[in-house]
C-alpha cells in the first residue's frame, strides 16, 4: 500500500513536467572554462555583481588563472576585466558583500596560503584594494570559507572567516563590521572558541527563530565536532552544539541552510565523506532536520539523502518549481567506484528523497566541488554552476526542464537593516500554504548563490501575500502578486501596520522583559483584543481589556524567549510592535 501511495505521489508530481538539466558550459562561455588544479577545491559564485538583474559568475584565482569574472548578457556570458588580481596567489573563497551599505557589490576573497583581499567597489565597475586598511587580519594562517551577517543587528554586515588549521592552533575570527570599510576583531569578546578547528566554512542563519543569527561550522576529519553557536542577543555567543543535537564528528564539508519542509523553521544539510576515517561517527551526508524546541535530529538515513560517496558542495533547489525542495549535490569521485560523482535528490512533497534518473545530471563523471544557483536566462529555472577539479571545464547545468509551473523571485533592499537584506526571512502565502524562504551570504561550500530568493509556485498564477521580517524586527508586507517575474522589496516599503494608534498614547515597557509586559493606553473607553505573536505568525498569547482605566498587563514568564510582535486592537484600529522575550 504505501509503495502504491509513493508511485501515485511521484506519478502527480511529474504530471507537472520532466526535470531536465543539459551541460551549456561549452554553449554559454566563448571559449571552454577551467579553474586549474587544487587540492580539496574552491568556491563558486552564481551572483548578480554588476545588478543588471542578471546571475554572473565569479571563480577564484588558481596555479592558472587570475580572479575569473563572468558577466552574464542576455543568458551568455562574457569575461571582463575589473581590475582585481590575487597577484598570482591562490585563492579558496570569492565572494560580494556590500560591506558599506552603499548600494553596490564590494568583493572579497580568501587563500589558505596567509591571504585575504578585500576590494572596495567605487561604482562603474571601478574596485579599490582596502585590504591593507581594512583592520583585517593578516598573519599567515589557512583561510579558508567566509559567511556573512549581522550578528548585532548594528545594519552592518560582520565576516565570520573559517580556519582550516590542521595543527588546531589557530581558531576561527570573528570580525564585526564598521561601515567604512573597516573591521574590529570581536571574536574573543563575543565567545567564539580561541581553539583550533578544521573548519571548512560556515553559515550566518537563526536557527531558533529569536531574530538574530547565530553560527554553524562545518569541521574537517572527524577530530572536533560541528559547531552551533547560539546568539545571546547582547553581542556575544554560546556554544550549544551538544544540547542541540548538531556537534556531529564528521569530515564536513558543507553547511547548507534551507527550510527544507517549509515548516518555519530553518534546516541544515552537511556533506562528509564515505567511508568514514573513524568509528562512532556520522555516515555519508547528514539532514539535520529542526525540530523546532533549539534540538535538530539526522533523518538523512531515513529520507535517502546520505549520500553515501565523497560529498563537497550542496544547495537546496526546486528544480521543477513544483514548491517541492530538492537537493544537489557534488562529489569528488567520478563514479568508477561505484560512488556517486553528484547526485540530484527529487523531493516527493512529502520529505522523502529519490536519486534523479534521466535528467542529464547522472552523465556528470567530474570530480567536483562547490556548486552555486542562479538562473542563466531569467526565466524562473534554477540553474547549478559547479568548480570541477583536474583542469576540467566547470559545469553550467541549464534547467531545461518542461513544465508549465510558475515562479516567483525576490529581492531585497534594506534600509535600517543592511543593505542586502542578509538574515531576513521571507514568507510567501498562497491559499492555505505557505512557504519559507532565508537570506544568507556564504553558504554550501563557500558557494554564493543568486542574490534572488526562488519560490516555485506549482499552478499557482498569483501570490496572496509575500512578508519579509528584516533583522531590524520590520515586517513588511504586499498582496497579490502575480507569478513569474521578480519582485524588489525595500524595507518599510510595505509595514505590516497600516493603521496605528498615536504613539504618545500607546507604550508598553520593560521591554526587553522576562515575566511581565505593563501597557498603558490612554485612549478611548472602548475594549482592546491584545495578542502576542510569534516570528511565524502564530497566535501565542492573548488578552482583552473591557476598560482603559483597567490594569493591563500579560504575563510572559512561560514564554520561550525570542522576538516576537504584540498587536493591539481597538475596533478598526491597530497597532504591530516588536517586543523582546529574554
């Protein structure tokens, strides 16, 4: 019965089209493209640095070639020179952040061999080297990922670098941003442990769904465990790798952050590497899947994403717009051993995972490592770029998919929040469903993917709602959004409250508060509804008061503590604000 209801299930889902991906490396680039030669891999960049509103691509420097940029015309893409060069040094990470908030792309990269640059960006294609000026580090350490966020919520993008010290004597860093180009080391100061990791990369994400963003690392050689720090919301960390579940031993080489089941809650996905070195630690590939109370539990045996071969980098993709979430992967086999060289894994809709067959994506036979998505000809189709080994060409995988699906793109501009819109959540409603999607910088393995956020839509032709909740606390919201186009939406464009009380006569304080907020209203006589609810939208708490000359206060002392938004009604008339739980 249930292989019946599991065939009917992907019978359905294929009612709406074919995954189809076809290799336009060769089609799309004037000549063949190669990285070079590198042990363990770079990154790989899929992102609009120029904001003409279409996904370029970035490669980092090599024994072969200077910094690669790609500029993406009409779907085919052009080399162009801007002036940043590695000086012949090799790089592992290459990646655009508005470190300034001035609107335009600055880029910065990382080499394992004692480097880092970071290249100011003056507009028109014109970048300046900082690195010097910066207050970046610059001793002679393995650099190696970069993820990006704002962890004090300051609207300024801070740099967590990765240290891949074999040796374990040299930590990660933490730097915080300043705004002008200059960065404060805060790495002591806000609790990140001085020890030494392999640490491949990391993710800026909120885990817990407080407002801020904490940290997951990524740790090579299942010598120390995965790391998760927790954002105390006063500019400091806790390590709560063990209570959540996520100190996993392992070879990771990935952290990919996604809400894999669009339950609210975001999800992590980690690849390793098969067989293990060691016993007792993790197998193939792990999906740590949020439980939603702070714990993550490993379902990657049970869905089928372990991935049983050498895994690198990963992103989440829905490949057929179907609102379903895939996952590729790449490997760094080419299968003559029976490892999978890549593996796109097809999401059933209800969490369950099955290799692709006969997509194109299986001819893949390169020994691959960080992947990236965007979309090559704007038309609503992820596409996967990948970095092959051995002087191979890289892979442009073009979602050629058949479907008559539909598609939504999103893009963000902060205001009081950076001005990328790094750390925002985004949700997207349609009748009784809704779907989640979140902003990072640095990701997968060291991969950026496309500044645009991706929803599938299935057969939906319109969008009831998008809302997109900021770092700065903001909710934004529009309605009734036609499908398959991009949308920019800047923060405060569209405030959730339309019509609000006077703000002299509505006050509610302490705020932050761990037991009790007191609110004084001194308004008309008529009863207000008030609610407490959470980042979700979920009604937690509520209260009504007959009378303004009546004592009002709710009691919050059960309240798991995190950032959440009283509303206050009084007839037609409302009032959102943000409130703090400690």
């Amino acid at each position: 019965m249930k292989r019946l209801l599991l065939f009917f299930i992907l019978s359905a889902q294929y009612l709406f089209g074919q995954v189809e991906f076809r290799n336009d490396e060769s089609a799309l680039f004037n000549q063949e493209t190669v990285y070079g030669v590198s042990v363990l891999g770079p990154s790989i960049s899929f992102f609009d640095f120029d904001q003409d509103g279409w996904d370029d691509i970035t490669i980092p420097a090599s024994n072969l070639h200077d910094f690669q940029f790609f500029k993406n015309v009409n779907g085919n893409f052009q080399a162009i020179d801007l002036g940043i060069t590695s000086n012949a040094i090799q790089a592992r990470h290459a990646i655009w952040v508005d470190i300034d908030n001035d609107g335009d792309h600055d880029f910065f990269a990382t080499s394992d061999l004692g480097y880092l640059w970071l290249y100011r960006n003056d507009g028109d294609n014109t970048f300046v080297n900082i690195t010097d000026t910066s207050g970046l580090p610059d001793i002679d350490i393995p650099y190696w990922g970069s993820s990006w966020g704002d962890y004090n919520n300051d609207g300024i993008l801070d740099v967590f670098i990765s240290i891949r010290d074999a040796d374990l004597l040299q930590g990660n860093l933490l730097y915080q941003g300043n705004g002008d180009g200059t960065f404060i080391d805060t790495t002591t100061s806000a609790g990140i442990d001085p020890a030494g990791y392999i640490t491949f990369c990391s993710s800026f994400f909120d885990y817990d769904n407080d407002g801020d963003q904490d940290i997951y690392t990524a740790n090579d050689k299942c010598i120390t465990p995965n790391t998760l720090y927790m954002n105390n919301g006063d500019g400091t960390f806790t390590d709560v790798s063990i209570e959540s579940g996520t100190d996993l031993y392992m070879s990771a080489m990935s952290t990919t952050i996604d809400d894999f089941n669009n339950d609210g809650w975001l999800d992590i996905y980690i690849t390793n590497f098969y067989p293990p070195f060691e016993e007792d630690v993790t197998v193939g590939n792990a999906y740590l899947l949020n439980n939603g109370d702070g714990t993550f539990t490993n379902i990657a045996l049970e869905n089928g994403t372990r991935f049983d071969s050498i895994g690198w980098g990963a992103v989440c993709i829905d490949a057929l717009n179907n609102t379903y979430k895939d996952v590729y992967v790449s490997g760094s086999v080419n299968g003559a051993d029976g490892r999978l060289s890549s593996a796109l894994y097809l999401n059933d809709g209800l969490g369950n995972y099955t290799i692709s067959t006969n997509t194109g994506i299986e001819e893949d036979s390169f020994i691959s490592y960080s992947n990236a998505i965007g979309d090559i000809q704007n038309d609503g189709l992820q596409d996967i770029v990948v970095i092959n080994a051995d002087n191979d060409p890289i892979s442009l995988w073009n979602n050629t998919s058949t479907t008559d699906n539909n598609w939504l793109k999103i893009t963000l501009e902060g205001t009081t929040s950076n001005k990328m819109g790094i750390g925002s959540k985004i949700k997207v409603g349609i009748e009784d469903n809704v779907y989640y999607g979140y902003t990072l910088c640095g990701e997968g393995y060291m991969n950026q993917n496309s500044n645009a956020e991706f929803f599938g839509l299935g057969d939906a032709t319109t969008v009831d709602y998008i809302e997109v909740t900021w770092l700065s606390g903001m909710i934004d919201r529009i309605e009734d959004i036609d499908a398959n186009q991009t949308i920019n939406i800047i923060e405060g464009s569209n405030p959730l409250d339309t019509e609000s009380f006077n703000i002299s006569n509505f006050d509610i304080y302490p705020n932050p508060t761990s037991d009790t907020f007191n609110i004084t209203y001194s308004g008309s006589e008529q009863s207000i509804n008030i609610y407490i609810i959470d980042i979700q939208g979920k009604i937690i708490k509520e209260k009504r008061f007959e009378t303004t000359s009546q004592e009002k206060y709710i009691d919050v002392s059960d309240v798991v503590p995190g950032i959440y938004f009283m509303s206050v009604f009084e007839g037609d008339k409302k009032t959102v604000r943000k409130i703090v739980v400690q």
